[in-house]
C-alpha cells in the first residue's frame, strides 16, 4: 500500500528552514529586537509564520512596548545584512535538480516578503531557475496555517488537483498550511526543528 494513494506532479518547497538555511540568522534579528533569547517553544510556534504575526506575538510574549511597524523595522536593520550570506541546506538542490529532471513542476512558497526572497537569492542566481514559481506573501492575503500560499503556487504551476502536490516544509504551520490544501506533506527535519 502506498503511503499516498495520488500521483505527485509538483513539489513545492517552502524556503526559510527547508531550502535556505536561515531560521538560525531570523533567531539572532528577533533576538536582538527582543534584547534575550526567544525560548524554542516561542520559536516552534511561531516558525513558518509571516512577519507582522512574528512581531505581534513576540510583542505580546516579551512584553514589549513598541508596534508591530517598530518591530520589524528594527529586525529588517539585522537582517539587511545576513540574508545576504544565506545557504541552501545541503544537497536540497541537487534534490530540486533532480525533481525537475524527471519532470515534476517546482514551486517555492514562502512567508516571508519579495524583497527578503531576493536579497536571499542575490549570490545564487543559478538556483532561481529551478523554480517554475516563486510565491511569497506578497501574493496572498493569508499567511501559513492558512493553505492560500499552497493553493496559488499550485494553480500557478498548473496543478488543478491538490493531491497531486506534495510540500516539503520545516515548519508545524507549513505542515497544517499543505494538509489544509490538500496536499501531501514531507517534515523537512532540520538540526533546528
């Protein structure tokens, strides 16, 4: 018996902590935002989610007296400078490769915002093509739990059935975001999940 009873005709990867490696250079921004650690709980929880929910959670957690707006413009002072460096996970690219190769459609799905995405991307060009589709929260009105990004990126790469996807994801809410669409859904167990 298969563990998917569907054929699968895309793959799509959910970036930050699947394809990038970069939860670790988010951690350290936030952390200094908040001016101490996040605890792994407070990180598990939030891990997937798109900016303005982080800010507003982790205000609420630590108690913060500043806006969400305040919050991420201090953050995005950090990360101006780190996501440059960011790095696939090895060997995610030979996997996505070898994906398209056989012929699968390749999507990319992420939380985070367009500009983030390609500052990530800046000092990897080759990777971009790749993908068929890149999706950010730019393009949707609901961020992961919520399936909206999983959907469009699958309409967008030409997939009418859902269950003819599967999402590799790092994140507990990416995981509720592809089961939601309808998809099937591979935990990307990074040293940090």
């Amino acid at each position: 018996m298969a563990c998917w009873p569907h054929p699968i005709k895309a793959i799509i990867f959910d970036n930050d902590g699947t394809f990038l490696d970069t939860i670790g250079i988010y951690v350290e921004a936030i952390n200094k935002v908040i001016g101490k650690p996040m605890s792994q709980d407070f990180i598990n929880r939030v891990n997937g989610m798109d900016a303005n929910s982080v800010a507003k959670k982790a205000i609420e957690e630590y108690q913060l007296n500043i806006t969400i707006e305040e919050f991420n413009s201090r953050r995005d002072i950090f990360l101006s400078d780190l996501l440059i460096d960011s790095q696939p996970f090895p060997g995610v690219v030979e996997l996505a490769k070898r994906f398209k190769k056989k012929g699968y459609k390749i999507g990319l799905a992420t939380s985070d915002d367009s500009s983030r995405t390609k500052i990530k991307f800046t000092n990897k060009p080759d990777i971009l093509p790749i993908f068929d589709v890149i999706m950010t929260c730019d393009d949707v009105k609901q961020a992961k739990p919520n399936p909206e990004i999983f959907i469009e990126c699958s309409k967008k790469l030409g997939i009418s059935d859902p269950s003819n996807v599967i999402v590799f994801e790092d994140a507990i809410n990416g995981i509720k975001a592809a089961n939601g669409a309808g998809m099937a859904s591979a935990f990307f167990a990074n040293e940090k999940s």
